[in-house]
C-alpha cells in the first residue's frame, strides 16, 4: 500500500471523515448495546447516511486495512487521525484486510455486517470467517485474513512491541524486591511520559495477544505487571511516584475496554488482595478523579457498561462520590450543554444503564442530574441543571435568553427521538408543551416549526411501529398545533418576514386539516392587499385542503363572499374552479350567477353554446351583460352573430344591444368588427334618436380596435348626416392625433 497521504478535494475529504467518523460509532455501538437498541439502530443509519453521501459522488468505498490506519484505494488516508487508527485496529482484530462497499447497499446488509463483527475473533474464526456468514447481494466485499498463516507469523510481526513489553515486566518481577535500579525507573518515567503512544503500545501488545488467541493471558501479564509498579510505588511519597500514577491512570483511560475491565478487577498478589483503582487514585484529589470521569465521558460521546465499572472502581464510597459527581456536572455540563443533541444521547444511555444497575451509588447520582430534572423537576431543565453548581449557573447566565431556549427544545427534542418508551415518551412531551406558550407569546416560530416537524416526520421508523408510542406522538402533535396556537400563528402572518412566513407555512401546512378553515375566514375577514398576497402564499402550499374545503362553502356561503371563494379557489384549482362556475351559473341568487360568469372561460363548443341559452334567458340586466362578455371572449364568430342576431331582433332589446355594442369596444374584440360596421353603416328610413345612439356607440367601439378599416370609417363618420356622428368622429379624431 502507498504510504503516500491521500490527496482529496475539500468536499471529498468531508464526505470521507464523516463515513469514517458513523463507522466508528456504529462499531462501538455494536460493541456495548443489543441489536435492536435504538442507539444502536440510529448508529447504523447515520453510517449509510454518510455512506451514501459518498457513493452518489463515487459508487464505491474501497478502505484497505492494516494494524494501525486505513488505506483509500490503497493509498494512506491520515497517518494521524485516531478515529482512523481505532477502526483499523478494530477491524484488523478481526481479521480483516479491506472493505469494499458499492453504491446500493442496505441497511439490511449493513445492519448483518456490525451484527456479525462484533464477535470476538475467536467465535469469528470458530463460524467460518465473515464472509461466510452474511449475504451482501454484492454490495459488501471482504477480504480476510488466513488464519494459519497469521498464527505461524505473529510472533515476528510484533518482535519490537515484545521487546518494549518485556522490558517492563522485567522491570515489574525485579520491584518485588522493593527496589528498581536507578535506570529502570528512568525507563518507566520515559516510558509513560507521552500517554498517549504508551497506551497505543499496551493497546497493540493486547491486540496481537487477540490475534493469536491468547487475549486472557496478555490481559492477565499486563494486569500484574501493573500490579507489581503500584505496589513498588505504594510507600513511595516522592513526586516522581505520583507523577508515575497520574501518568498511569491516563495510560489506562485510553486501553481497549476490555484490557480495562480486565485491570479493574481486584487481584491477588504477595497473599494480600490489591485493588488497582484504590491504589493508583488514593492520593489523588477528588477534582482529579472528576476530570479523569469527565474525559472519559467525553471521549466516548456516551456512557456505557464498561464506563460504569470503571467508576464504580474509582469513587466506590457513597460519601465521597457525591461530592465528586457534582464535579463531573460541572466539567461534563460545561462541555456538553452546548451540544444538545450529544448530551441527550449521553442521558439515553444513562437512563438505560440505570434501569439495569439502580444498586450503583454513581449512577443514581448521574441519573438524577442528566435524566430525572429534564423529567420531573417544574423548574425548567437548563435552570435546574444550573443551580446544581455556581460554575454551570454562570455559564447559563452568560448565554443569551433565547439561546437558552433554543438549547432546551433542541436537548428535549433529542431525548424524544431516542425514547422507546410511551410513559416517558409522554413526559417528555408534557415538557415540550410547557414552553409552547412561550415561544407563541414571543413569536418564535422557528422553535414552534422545530417542534411540529418533530411530530410529523422526525420520530425514529421504530418508534413508528409501536402502538403506544405512536399514540403519543399524535397526542403530541394535536397538542402542539391546537387551536389556539394555530390562531396565534395566522395572527403573526401580516407582519411576518420571509423566515418566518416560511415557517408559518410549514405548521399551517402540516396541520392543514385544521388550519384551512381558519386561513380562509382570516382571507374574508381581512381585505389588507399584503395580508392577502401572503395568504395566497400559504394557499399555494396546501392547494387540495384548501380547495376542499372552499367548494363546501359554496353550498351555504353568503353571497357577498363569494367574490373571495371564487378567488382562491382559482389560485388552488382551477379546474375545480370551472366546474363550480358551471354549476353556479344557474343559481337562484343573481350576485352569485354574476361571480360564477367572472372569469369563466368555456372550453368546449357546448359550453360556449350553453352560455348563449342562459344569456337569452336571463332577466337580470347585469348578469346578462356578464354572459354576454363570455361569449365575446370566446372570439367564436358562430356564437357571436347569434349573439347579435339575438340582440338586434326585437324593439326590446334596445338597452342589451346597446351594452353589447359597448362592450365589443370594451374588450377590443376584433370578431365583432363586421356587426358593429353593418350597425353603424345601416340607413334607417327615419332618423330616430334610438338609431344615433347605437351608431355613435358602434362608431366609438370600432375606433377602440385601431385597425385601418376602423380609422376608414371614423373619417366616413366625418361626413355623416346625423350631426351625434359627426360630433363624436371629430372628437376621435382630435384623441388620435
């Protein structure tokens, strides 16, 4: 493989350090929880999330492995990055050499891969190898390594790493005496001085002892090599032996979790019982032992099993843990609380841990302060946590109000997605809904949005499947988008900026069943031409609810709103909007005909034709001019000479004529160019005052339409005899030029 560092894009080199970063946590999760534990679940989720991100851009993950990094396509990726040292490691326990994943893998196929590879080597190699114990449909490609050939080559592969390891437990046979020559304890000094590449070589030495099967007995040698450098230094007051054991207990929060669950237990030595954590932390201050727990908390982003042992070793006494948990608030809390969504993880697996070990001093003391005051405390959760100690208390004041707030639904939000209970899941909810008010009263609508969207598409697909869980999850959102909330969110609406009328929407929308009526009597109620625009922009995001539930108006809605319906329902559907007009049009209620004629525009010649009938038969002066317009617009010469044949045949029908002529000029319809022209040309035998007043309207309709022959006939008007003509041409004229 090239030793050479990897050279990638920006973007790349982001996509790759997030897979790598999922990867490392679905291993560790795989490790410390069941199955079907949903931190376990969620782990391998976020993993193809970040994995799929990669393969879109790449279609495949090629990582090869070795003892100490991964290799991309065979090339190094980050000789110093640890997440990418602790996944080789993991993997090369195993036995693996590379992984190939390929554009369509499952979460199925991966969920079977983390599944399988947290067995230990041993029960690996006993099954047959990894790859003939999961199907990967070709989307998962393993390489493995020989067993027998890694047995027959092991002892050379690790000859320096045995060296250093020997030299120690030399060191550690000749303390038995009560005395180390000058250079050894200059050796173990040196040796300890960077934690770090110690821990890495004690870590490696183990990992080679796994790899040979021979684990229990590198765990055991290195338990009392330590062993006997503790009791060396036992009756030693020096600073260099306190020096020694502060070194050493960071040696030891960096090894494998199984190495230090192993150390960890008390044993035998010189007929007397040795307790390594009492040994190596009785000098040491309690704020100490707070930051060692405080850093190992952090480190791990959670808390779990082997973590627990581990303190349970280090603050044993009731009387004394008390004290030092308040330090571990302090330091954790500090660190944390501005990550809520970690945090919340943190209280997860905490709550979990508690349910199976509430006997544990320390863990009844974390509990109540990261689990218990989110729940059951009436003070809200951040102040409560503040008032735990003066340190956090001054950092929750240096934060600003609203920050505060964000951080508190953002910490709730969280520990909802990861509850699978629907007791808890409710009190959790009771909490949210606590601060609702709140945020309605100083117009947070981002917070209100965060808390819907939760409800409506952010619950796990597992909490999907329980009854009772989805029960309260819809309990929750009925809650949070009452009726009174709803109505706050419309009244926010006109004085609403972009942001925030994007985030109205979004609630609006998402409670839609319930909102739409009220969006539609805050349309009628409110003739302000921005607090309607705004509206139509919330109308064009729920377009089928609204258009529902506009059409059942129609049945029994005031006359006078039906200008409003009419209006969005076209901007909703108009389709729909046809259809409703069409049935309309023959209702009793001549406003209502008149606003089913507004706009309609037929589509079919049968439709043109039926709008000719109900023209003819109408008696209301206003309706009957509107469905005239109709049929104008149409720009059908068919139904535009009946039109005309109709208005022209009886002595009646003088005033309709007249409007017709009016509004063929009106609308500048072209069609109508040649009726207007036979009107304004024909001679009567009499001159009546009827007659002029139907040539001066179709001389002045037929100049609207600025076309030749209309200017023709204006200058033809010139020399009419009936002095209304002439007037009115003169006057045309003198407006042309």
């Amino acid at each position: 493989m090239d030793k050479k560092k990897l050279e990638l894009s920006q973007e790349q080199e982001k996509k790759l350090n997030n897979t790598i970063k999922n990867f490392r946590i679905a291993l560790k999760n795989s490790v410390f929880y069941e199955s079907n534990h949903p931190l376990y679940v969620s782990s391998i989720e976020n993993f193809k999330n970040a994995l799929d991100k990669w393969l879109l851009a790449e279609h495949e993950l090629n990582l090869g492995i070795t003892q100490d990094n991964l290799y991309l396509d065979g090339t190094l990726i980050n000789e110093k990055e640890g997440t990418y040292s602790e996944i080789a490691n993991y993997l090369h326990m195993r036995g693996i050499i590379s992984l190939l994943f390929r554009q369509g893998i499952t979460k199925g196929e991966l969920t079977e891969f983390f599944n399988f590879i947290k067995n230990d080597r041993r029960t690996i190699k006993e099954k047959g190898g990894i790859q003939k114990n999961i199907s990967t449909d070709g989307h998962l490609k393993i390489k493995e390594i020989d067993y027998s050939a890694l047995l027959r080559s092991a002892r050379e592969s690790v000859e320096s790493k045995d060296n250093v390891w020997q030299f120690l437990f030399d060191t550690a046979k000749e303390s038995r005496s009560g005395e180390l020559p000058k250079s050894k304890v200059e050796f173990l000094i040196d040796f300890l001085k960077d934690t770090s590449k110690s821990a890495m070589t004690l870590n490696k030495v183990y990992k080679e002892a796994v790899n040979q099967l021979q684990d229990e007995q590198a765990a055991e040698d290195i338990r009392n090599t330590i062993m006997q450098i503790c009791q060396y230094f036992e009756n030693k007051s020096s600073d260099q032996a306190r020096e020694i054991k502060v070194k050493l207990m960071h040696v030891i929060s960096q090894l494998h979790p199984d190495l230090i669950h192993t150390l960890f237990d008390k044993t035998v030595g010189d007929n007397q019982e040795f307790d390594l954590a009492e040994s190596i932390t009785k000098d040491f201050s309690e704020s100490y032992i707070a930051e060692i727990i405080e850093s190992l908390i952090s480190k791990e982003d959670t808390f779990n099993e082997n973590l627990l042992k581990v303190f349970d070793k280090l603050i044993p006494k009731v009387n004394k843990s008390d004290h030092v948990i308040s330090l571990v608030a302090d330091k954790l809390f500090n660190k944390r609380i501005v990550n809520p969504d970690t945090l919340s993880k943190l209280q997860m697996s905490i709550k979990e841990i508690f349910k199976r070990h509430p006997e544990s001093n320390f863990m009844n003391q974390i509990y109540n302060i990261t689990v218990d005051a989110v729940v059951n405390k009436k003070i809200d959760t951040l102040v409560y946590v503040a008032r735990l100690t003066p340190l956090i208390n001054k950092f929750v004041q240096s934060m600003e109000e609203g920050k505060l707030k964000k951080e508190e639904i953002w910490l709730l939000l969280n520990i909802l997605w990861l509850e699978n209970e629907a007791v808890e899941f409710k009190k959790f909810t009771e909490k949210v809904l606590h601060i609702l008010p709140e945020l309605v009263d100083t117009k947070d609508t981002e917070r209100i949005k965060e808390i819907v969207e939760f409800f409506s598409e952010k619950t796990r697909p597992e909490q999907q499947k329980d009854r009772e869980l989805i029960k309260e999850i819809s309990n929750g959102f009925q809650k949070v988008t009452n009726k009174e909330t709803l109505i706050s969110l419309i009244s926010m609406i006109q004085d609403a900026g972009r942001k925030d009328l994007e985030d109205i929407t979004y609630i609006l929308v998402k409670a839609s069943n319930h909102s739409a009526k009220m969006l539609i009597d805050a349309f009628m109620d409110n003739t302000n031409p921005i607090f309607r625009n705004k509206l139509n922009f919330i109308f064009q995001k729920m377009k089928d609810t609204i258009a529902k539930e506009v059409i059942e108006r129609f049945e029994y809605c005031e006359p006078h709103f039906i200008r409003d319906l009419f209006f969005i329902l076209k901007e909703c559907s108009p389709d729909k909007t046809h259809l409703i007009a069409k049935k309309l049009i023959t209702h009793k209620h001549p406003q209502i005909r008149w606003e089913a004629l507004n706009g309609f525009i037929p589509k079919t010649k049968e439709e043109i034709v039926d709008i000719l009938k109900f023209c003819k038969k109408e008696k209301n002066n206003d309706v009957k001019k509107k469905a005239a317009a109709v049929i104008l617009q149409t720009n059908s010469e068919e139904s535009i000479h009946l039109l005309f044949k109709y208005a022209r045949s009886g002595l009646f029908k003088h005033k309709f004529l007249m409007q017709l002529i009016e509004l063929c000029g009106q609308l500048k319809v072209k069609t109508t160019f040649i009726h207007l022209k036979n009107i304004f040309l024909k001679r009567p035998l009499f001159s009546t005052k009827k007659r002029d007043e139907l040539r001066v309207a179709a001389i002045t309709s037929i100049a609207r339409m600025h076309t030749e022959e209309a200017a023709e006939l204006v200058n033809h008007g010139l020399l009419d005899k009936s002095k209304r003509v002439r007037k009115t041409s003169e006057i045309i004229m003198q407006l042309d030029q």
